[in-house]
C-alpha cells in the first residue's frame, strides 16, 4: 500500500516512518508538516493510505478530510480520541490510533485496512445502510448521545452548528446540515430549505410556502416544494 | 514521583542506534523551543497559543514515559480550552523535570 504521511510534529512524523518501515506491504511515499501541502501532492499523486494527525494549527486534520474529493483509506493519529468522533461519519476513516504509536496497535489498524476493502466489496451502500439504521450518534462536550432518528422533527443550520430538535430535548451539534443529511433515511426526512431540514411524519400542516411543524413555521424553498408535495400522501 | 525515561524510544528503535539519536535529537532541539514558546503564551495570555503549546509538548511527555504528567498535561489542555489556567503549576513542574533530564541524554 502507498501512504503518506500528515502530522505538524517532526516526532511524530518519524515515529510513523519508523513503524511503517517495520510492514513490508507499506510503502511511505512522503511526509507532510502540514496539510496544504499533502492537498498539492494528491492533486498530482494516488496513494492508497494516509495517516493524519487531526489536530494541526490552522488547516487541520477534519478540514483536509472535507477537502478531499476522492479520498483513499485513512487512519487518524490524534492525542484525543475525541477529536476522532467527528472524523468517524467518514466511510473511509479506518481506524484512529493514539499517541504514543505502539506497534501492536498500528499493526492492528493496518491489518483494519486490509480488511476495509471486503466491506466495500460487499457493496454496501449509504443507503441501505440508512435504511437499517433507527439512530446514530452525536458529540457534544465530550459525550456521545444517542438520538433515535424518528424523534427527530427538525434540524435547523445555525452558522457552523445545526440545531436537532427532538420531541425531548434540543441539541446543538457542531456539523453541517449536508453531512447529516447523509445519516438521515429518506423515507422519513426531506431538506425544505438550505437552513432546514423537516420529518415528513411530524407535519401538521402546509400553507402557502410554509410547513407547521409543532409550533415551528418552516419556509419551504420553491425548488423544494414539489418534492415536499410528491412525498406527501394526499387524498 | 515520576521520571522520564527512554522506555519507548527504545523499544521503537528495536536496537536501531540511528533512530534512537535521531528521536533524541528531536527531543532536544525542539523541546527547549516549545517551551520557550509555552512561556511565551502565557505571558501574553493567548489561551489558544497556550493551548496549542502544551498539546506539542504533550507528545513528548508520552514518549518520555511520564504516564500521570501526560495526564497532568492532558487536564490542562482541556482546562484552557474553557479559558482556566487550573493545571499550570503541575504542567511547569514537568517542564522543569524534562529540562534537567535531557541534559542528561
């Protein structure tokens, strides 16, 4: 496998070289003390693996992820695993390993990476993997709470956060709402609006170019509205 | 107490003389940067600078084999993510702890 390397700490950078070195099926392409520079090389350059160091000053290891447009099979190298979480909506995260590398480990998430190829051979889809799935996870302060996805009525984009509102409790989340569209099952939710994102069950009514959803008034883009009426089952 | 050791670094190097020096080098030319670095975070009070500094320097508290500094560390990481400087006193006392180790090595 060709990799390469994207971590600001010299160490860091070395330690990673070192281990690589020590499993023949890799090869270590180059090493990058940042992450603009990793983004020219693969402009120009396949690689089939990259360990990435999440936090970096500046353009980091969660910006690069967003940045790639076909991305190869990465494993993050991070301090904290929660700087991992978010990374993880990613197919192609394979693994996250903590620093200090130990070589147990590392050899543990190669092996991962090998194995990741039969789970994409086995043509496992976004969506059906939506269809299966009733809820998912979110990260706020550390934590990480489950959100079953029919209780769900609203999710609304608030700048770099999205606001879910469920029938209990509201969270602040900071994500976008294209990523957790992708999460969501198209059966049940449908995006009425840049900023909103509804649940088709929990309609109460519709007026003009707005949905009431409990005591929310949605606007409905007019490019959305006649999905929103082709979904709707209408007498 | 605890004492920095070169544990990991040895094992890593699997009795590879050059990658030995070579992370030991690293140590000791970057160290004394990051630290001067730290303190001059702290002087102008930037918490995320001061941030970024402990969680380079944190790295190398690990590889050290300073198992409850790296905690120490990791503590004060987080405590100056919400802006509280809790943590600074221990966090200094590994800084100083490592300076006289790596004269020794």
């Amino acid at each position: 496998m060709k990799c390469i390397i994207i971590d600001d700490e010299k160490m860091a950078r070395v330690i990673l070289k070192t281990l690589c070195n020590e499993i023949q099926s890799l090869e270590v392409l180059e090493d990058f003390p940042n992450a603009i520079e990793a983004i020219k090389y693969l402009n120009k350059n396949r690689v089939d693996l990259i360990f990435l160091d999440i936090h970096m000053p500046g353009f980091n290891g969660l910006d690069f992820i967003r940045s790639l447009k076909n991305p190869p099979k990465i494993i993050l190298i991070t301090s904290d695993p929660n700087f991992a979480i978010e990374a993880f909506e990613y197919d192609f995260i394979i693994d996250y390993l903590l620093k200090p590398l130990q070589f147990d480990r590392f050899k543990k998430a190669i092996e991962k990476s090998k194995t990741k190829n039969l789970t994409l051979a086995s043509n496992e889809t976004n969506s059906s993997r939506k269809a299966i799935e009733n809820d998912f996870y979110i990260s706020i302060d550390r934590r990480l709470i489950k959100i079953d996805l029919p209780s769900i009525y609203l999710i609304e984009a608030k700048g770099d956060y999205i606001k879910i509102k469920t029938e209990n409790k509201d969270y602040i989340v900071h994500s976008t709402l294209k990523k957790i569209e992708e999460k969501l099952p198209d059966s049940l939710f449908l995006k009425i609006h840049r900023s909103f994102i509804i649940n088709l069950k929990k309609i109460i009514d519709i007026e003009d170019n707005s949905v009431l959803i409990k005591k929310d008034v949605i606007p409905v883009s007019r490019s959305k509205r006649p999905e929103l009426m082709k979904r709707l089952d209408l007498l | 107490m605890e004492f920095p050791n070169l544990e990991y670094i040895n094992q890593l190097a699997g009795g590879d003389a050059s990658i030995k020096n070579k992370l030991i080098h690293i140590i000791k030319t970057e160290f004394p940067e990051e630290k001067k670095e730290y303190y001059k975070s702290i002087k102008l009070g930037v918490f995320p600078r001061i941030e970024e500094n402990v969680h380079r320097v944190k790295h190398k508290i690990s590889i050290l084999g300073l198992t409850k500094g790296y905690e120490i560390a990791n503590t004060f990481e987080y405590n100056l993510r919400k802006l509280n400087l809790n943590g600074k006193e221990d966090f200094e006392k590994i800084l100083i702890v490592i300076t006289q180790y790596i004269k020794t090595i």
